[in-house]
C-alpha cells in the first residue's frame, strides 16, 4: 500500500509538471508581460531594455525553470488586472467555488446513492422509470438554462430568492470568507448548488445504477442469495460496496465536468468564485491570471483524484495488499 | 424411508421476448436422505436450471411453471421468499462452478462465512466464526484463524472451492447441489476437490445432486444417475447399472465419448450433430435426428419413461 501511495504520487508530481509546462507555454506565446507591467505607453526601445532585463528573450527552458522555480514558492506571476499576484487574487475566490462544490458534492452524495440503488435494484418499478426518465430530462437541459430559469421562478416571479451574489458572509481566517454561517450566505447558496446539482445528479444516478444493475448480475451475488442472507444485506453490503469502486473511479474524472459546470453556474449567478474570474480573466486578457487559473485547477483535479485513488485502494482488498490494480 | 427430496413433474420456462421458452419439460426425479445422485447431460440439457431450480433461484426470465419440488414433506415451489430463504443456504446448499466468481472480492472468507450462519440461526458472531473455523479445518485448509481474515483473491482457485464447500457444511444442510464444481479447476486439482466432497457427504450424511457432464466423475461419486436431454430426463437408474449397461441410446453415446473408455490411437467418439435449441426441438423423440437406431415411430411420437431392467428409460427402442 505504501508503495502503491509513493507511486500515485510521483504520477502526481509527473501530471503537475506537464500542466504547468503546457500553462507556461501559453502564457509565452500568448501573454505579454511587459504589458502586464508598465502598460502601452513606453517607447518600442525602453520595452526592448526591459525584455533583457525580464530575461524574456531567454531560451524556453530557461525561462520555463525560472517559471516552475517561482511556481514553487507559490509565485505565478502578477495580475494585469488586479495589480495583485495571481496567486492572491485565485486563494481570495477560491473558498466562493469551493463552498458551492462543497455544497453541490454533499446534495449529490445524499440523492445519487439512494435513487441509484433503487432503480438499480427495482428497474421495472414505476418509480425507478419516472426517476430514470427526470435524469435525461435533467442531463439534457443546460445548466445556465436552469439556472436562469430558477432565477425567473423564484427571484423575479416570486422574489423569495435572491439572484445574484454570496450574500452576507463571515470572515473565518486569511482568505476565506464563508457563507455557510449565516441564513444569507446559504440562502444565496440555495440556487447556484441546485443549478449545479440539476446537473451532476442525474449523471451519478445513472452511473450508480448501471454499475450496480451489472453487480447484481454477477455470480458472487447469486452466490449470497443461495446462502439465504437477507435482501439488505445482499443489496447494501455485497452489491453496494463493488459498485463503490467504480464510481468512485469515474466520480474522481466527473470532477472535470463539475469544474466545467461552475464556470457556467457562476456566470449565470455572478458567483464571485474561480468560474466567474475565469471568464472575467478571458475577457481582459489577463493572461497570467488564466495562467494560474489552469495551473491550480489542474493541481486541485491532480490531488483529488490522487485522493480517489488512494480511497479506491482502502476500498479494495485488491489494490490494499499487492499495491496494484 | 422417507424421500428427502421429490421433484415431480416440474416445468421450467423463460419468459423471453421472443416468446416462452421451456427449459424443462416435466422432469422426475428423487432422493433418499444421504443419496447422492448425478445429473448429467450435454451442455444446455437443463441440468444448471434443474439445480437451481430446487431452491427457486433461477436466473432471470426463467420461472417454475409447473409441477413441486417436495423437500422434507413440503412442497417448496411454493414458498413465498422468505420461507425460502430460510431453506437456501440452511437446509439445502449450493456449490457453484466458478470459484473465482462465486466469492464477494470485497469480503473477507470470515464475513463470507459467519454471515450465512447469522442469516438462519441466533448466534452471536465469535460462535459463527468457532463454526467457520471447524468447517475451514473440515476442508483441511491451513491456520483457519489468519485465513478468515483474508480475502478470496489471497488464495488459489482449488482453495477458493475448498472456502465454498465449507460455506456449504457451515449449516450442516440436507442437501448439497453442485453445479459443476470441478470444471473451472486446473485437472490434477478435480479429483482432489471431488474426494473432498464425497468424502464430507458420506461423514456429514448429506445428500448430493452433482451436476457434471462428465459421466467419469459421476460414475465414482453418486449411487444414481439421471441423463438430461433438451430439458428432459432421458434415462435413470442405478450409477453402476446406467455405466456398465446404458440403455438410452443418447446415455450410450455419452459413455462411449469418455476418454476413459476410447483405445489408444482411435479418434475420441462424438455423439454424431449438436442438441437441439429449446425452441426447435424436433417432434417426437428430440434425440432422433442424432440416433443411430431411430425408426419411424421415434419422429412421430415423444416416448415416455418407462421402467426397463432395473432403470427408466425414454425410448422406443425399449417398447
Ligand atoms: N438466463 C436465461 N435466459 C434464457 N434462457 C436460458 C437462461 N438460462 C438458461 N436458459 C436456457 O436453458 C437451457 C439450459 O440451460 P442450463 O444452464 O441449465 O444448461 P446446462 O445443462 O447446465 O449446460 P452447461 O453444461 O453448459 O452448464 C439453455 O440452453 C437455455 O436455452
Ligand atoms: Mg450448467
């Protein structure tokens, strides 16, 4: 297990490395950081001085060390727009997009496991065809057409929502600033999380229930219902915890799509997070902060689904003593 | 004495798209408690969903159409579920064929095995484990108490059948079905796992119905055969009787095709054509297309089985 642990983390390490390579690659062909620092409005020659100066006209590699050289001390350059560090102005709206995941991964947890396990194991059942039909229905529409649906129902129509922004939040220690703690913070939170679980649920339900129906086929569990355990026992224990493995599996890579989603559901919502300075950074041209913005969601994607992986290998005999899978 | 088990006339279909498929066509057959009895057929004769038929567990479309299966005095094709859950894994056990797919890779043997104790009978868990244990040394696996902690992929397919038979005595059942518990071992493993479990059958008194295609394995196991053919039995009779003097031309052709029997530097026989589909089986004797002795009659009309020497035969060639 040890092994297997050193092993997904040197892939780690390997997976960072070629993120920030290909980051560093487009702030090079793309970004301007003499712009970044003094504007337009210095002659061609001083611009030239400064370039030297920058080392800019280094080799590459050189220049993709002295980048992954600062990345390290938690340097990604400075925001053309904010006047800040990329770095500060990312950890300042993180904790917005991390509360709605938070939030989002909770609903979805609650709901996916019960509905999926259902349907898996009652197919035919009424309630299982009307749940399975809601998740086309619901993979189907668009996020930000749910969103802004929401908003015309419940903030426009009959204004008890609010439809913009976190709300009153309170401040918890260096950069966050949460809106769990007070009625506003999460009233707000309300719809953004429901726009983004619209979307997720149906996706895990199905997944639930497809890897469990194949579970429930399987000769281990006729096996269990020869034994003459109970049905509970056969569904929740035998058949559960191997579709787990699965799912845990695809839940880790479904967290591309969940990133995909928030940068539409912060939009939508002006949710002052990751997604929404990800299009704000788009639209200036900020290019360092895209930079940083691809560098630390690809580093929070890397060490999640490191975190899966060493989950699915505390979940499976398999992988917990021969460190392979 | 009385029977330990009667299946009389049960009927088997699938409810398939493509229309009701009978899977068994009213098959008889019996046990004495302690009598073990081989069913033997070629592949797709109906002897898995004949075994699995017993504890109402067959698989998918497939349901029990007709006919009782009469365990102890009490018709169980009938029971509602719970009532028969009671008997699955307590009073009648199953083995399956595979030993690699048949055990929960999640599960360690210790959960595997207490819990099938658990779900029939009040007992606390360190008495379920005292039970594994003894039934683990029953099948002579090594330091039962470390094992009970691992999990099926620590040990190799003919320990992973031993664990299954062990699964099976835990209750001390009536009956053991085995459904083919040698084919998915490595061959210098098959006896070994076949001596256990008659050996355990004969100590433990259990009965067993042993479900093979290979008639050289039934013929050192079991006191009587019964022969399948396209979801019927064929033939029936006395273990050494069916081997030494097979009636049915379809059982003679079984025994003819063992590699026991074929001389040196012969090409092994085969019973000439393939079994027919369930859903085309031919009119009359379903053998006949395949039979080397078939007369008119055999197209026109389905022989029944009749009582011939010391066995029952179904053929017309005994009429
Ligand atoms: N799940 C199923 N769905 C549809 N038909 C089935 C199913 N299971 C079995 N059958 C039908 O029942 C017939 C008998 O199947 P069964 O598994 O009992 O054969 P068998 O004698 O055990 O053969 P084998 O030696 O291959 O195990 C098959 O030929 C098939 O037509
Ligand atoms: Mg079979």
């Amino acid at each position: 297990m040890f092994a297997f642990i050193v092993r997904r983390f040197l892939q780690a390490v390997f997976v960072m490395l070629v993120i920030s390579l290909i980051g560093f690659s487009i702030q090079h062909q793309i970004g301007d950081p003499v712009r970044d620092l003094v504007g337009i409005s210095v002659s061609k020659k001083e611009r030239e001085a400064l370039r030297e100066k920058l080392g800019l006209n280094d080799p590459f590699f050189i220049q993709y060390g002295r980048f992954l050289k600062k990345a390290l001390h938690g340097d990604l350059g400075r925001s053309f727009f904010y006047k800040k560090p990329a770095v500060d102005v990312i950890l300042s709206k993180a904790p917005a997009t991390l509360e709605l995941v938070f939030v989002t991964s909770i609903l979805v947890i609650v709901f996916s496991i019960p509905l999926g396990i259902y349907c898996a194991i009652f197919p035919k059942k009424f309630l299982s065809r009307l749940i399975m039909g809601a998740s086309v229905v619901g993979v189907s529409i668009p996020v930000f057409l749910t969103a802004i649906m929401l908003i015309y129902i419940f903030s426009v129509k009959l204004g008890v929502m609010p439809s913009f922004g976190r709300g009153e939040l309170v401040h918890i220690g260096g950069y966050w600033y949460s809106g769990l703690f007070t009625w506003d913070g999460l009233k707000h939170l309300v719809m953004p999380s429901i726009a983004l679980t619209s979307i997720m649920l149906p996706l895990f339900v199905r997944l639930i229930r497809a890897e469990m129906m194949e579970v429930l086929e399987s000769e281990y569990i006729r096996f269990a219902w020869a034994k003459g355990l109970k049905p509970k026992r056969i569904w929740f224990v035998h058949a559960f915890k191997n579709t787990l493995l699965p799912v845990i599996t695809v839940g880790g890579v479904q967290l591309g799509t969940l990133i995909a989603f928030t940068i539409l559901t912060e939009s939508v919502f002006q949710w002052q997070g990751l997604g929404f300075l990800f299009v704000e950074a788009v639209e200036r041209a900020d290019t360092t902060l895209l930079v940083s913005y691809l560098i630390f969601v690809g580093f929070v994607f890397v060490l999640i689904n490191t975190l899966v992986d060493i989950i699915y290998g505390l979940v499976n005999p398999m992988v917990r003593i021969t460190g392979k899978k | 004495m009385d029977k330990l088990l009667e299946v009389k006339d049960l009927v088997v279909k699938f409810a398939l798209r493509t229309g009701t498929l009978t899977a068994l066509n009213g098959i008889n057959f019996s046990l004495l408690p302690g009598e073990r009895m081989g069913l033997v057929g070629e592949s797709g004769a109906g002897k898995s969903v004949a075994g699995f038929s017993i504890i109402n567990l067959i698989s998918k479309p497939g349901f029990i159409a007709g006919g009782e299966v009469i365990f102890e005095g009490e018709d169980i094709s009938k029971y509602n579920f719970e009532q028969m859950r009671s008997i699955r894994g307590n009073k009648i056990s199953m083995i399956f064929q595979d030993p690699m797919m048949t055990l929960n890779p999640v599960l360690t043997i210790g959960t595997q095995m207490t819990e099938t104790l658990l779900a029939h009978k009040q007992m606390s868990k360190e008495e379920a484990t005292e039970i594994a244990i003894e039934c683990l040394k029953k099948v002579y696996i090594p330091s039962p108490e470390t094992r009970l902690k691992q999990y099926p992929h620590e040990f190799s397919g003919g320990m992973r059948q031993r664990i299954v038979i062990a699964i099976s005595l835990l209750t001390t059942p009536k009956l053991i079905i085995a459904d083919e518990p040698t084919t998915a071992l490595d061959v210098t493993i098959q006896a070994e796992i076949m001596d256990l479990l008659l050996e355990l059958c004969i100590k433990e008194k259990m009965g067993l119905i042993l479900i093979t295609h290979d008639l050289g394995v039934v013929s050192q196991t079991t006191q009587k055969i019964a022969v399948m053919y396209a979801g019927r039995i064929v033939e029936k009779g006395k273990t050494l009787d069916i081997i030494t003097n097979p009636k049915h031309p379809y059982t003679q052709g079984l025994i003819k095709a063992l590699p026991q029997t074929h001389k040196k530097g012969e090409k092994l026989y085969q019973i000439p054509g393939i079994m027919p589909n369930l859903n085309q089986i031919p009119s009359g004797c379903p053998f006949h297309p395949r039979c080397t002795f078939k007369k008119d009659i055999c197209s026109q009309i389905e022989p029944s089985l009749k009582s011939v020497d010391k066995g029952e035969v179904a053929c017309h060639l005994y009429a």
